[in-house]
C-alpha cells in the first residue's frame, strides 16, 4: 500500500515535469522567434523569459524533490 501511494507520488511529479517541459518549449520557441522578437514590445519579452526561468526552477524542485523519494523495500 505505501508502495502503491510512493507510486503514485512520483508518477505525479513526472507528470508534472512532463507538463513544465512542454511549457519551456514553447517559451524557447517564442524566444528563439526573430519575428516575436522584433516585433514585440521588449517587456514582452523580458515577460517571456521570466516564465520560462520560472518553470526552470519548478522543474528543478520537482527533480529535486522526485531524487528524494526512496521506494519501500
């Protein structure tokens, strides 16, 4: 039973981590857009990059925390 609920904590957090990279893809492809960046209003951009180093340092927390979860013998 605490097997099963260990289980079930980490395949969360990798859900999680698997949601946080499909987020980081789309702030990298908006990044790397020369159009996006010629165009929009440098706060823009700056807002972009500040959620993209933000879902950075979830994902950090998440391995983090996901490395310190010991499965039962």
């Amino acid at each position: 039973m605490v097997r099963d609920l260990v289980w079930g904590i980490m395949e969360s957090r990798l859900q999680e981590i698997k949601k946080i990279n499909c987020e980081i893809e789309i702030f990298d492809s908006k990044l790397r857009n020369k159009d996006f960046l010629d165009k929009a209003p440098m706060e823009i951009v700056n807002e972009q990059q500040e959620k993209k180093d933000r879902a950075l340092a979830t994902k950090k927390k998440l391995v983090d925390a996901l490395d310190r979860i010991k499965l039962p013998k």
